[in-house]
C-alpha cells in the first residue's frame, strides 16, 4: 500500500504500525521525533498499536536544539 511520508510516497506492508514504519527509515534518530498523522499528532505510547492505511499522511518531525 502506499503512504506520503513528508511528502514522500512510500510502498510499505499492508498492516503496517508507526512503529513498524520507522524500521523501514532506518535513517531516522532513535530519539527526538513527533510524529503527525494525517494531520494530527500520534502520541509515542500508540506508535505501536497505530496501524497505517492507504493513503495516509505521515509528518515525521525531529526535536532539533539552539536558540
């Protein structure tokens, strides 16, 4: 199925978590992330039991630091 990763179209497995997808971007940090879907913010504690559908749209957010 496919999903817009920010704003990127991805090929991912049907059934496929948040948590899930991170391990298809292993570029991505381990820590330091805010993750929106379809517009709204998933909280880290449902990344897990989230499932993913066609056509989603997922906004990865990364924490940087500075003033």
């Amino acid at each position: 199925m496919e999903v817009t990763v920010n704003q990127k179209t991805l090929e991912i497995p049907e059934h496929c978590s948040i948590e899930e997808l991170f391990l298809l971007l292993p570029q991505l940090p381990a820590k330091g992330i805010a993750v929106a879907l379809n517009h709204n913010l998933v909280s880290k504690a449902e990344w897990s039991a989230h499932l993913l559908r066609s056509g989603d749209k997922v906004m990865i957010i990364k924490a940087t630091q500075g003033g």
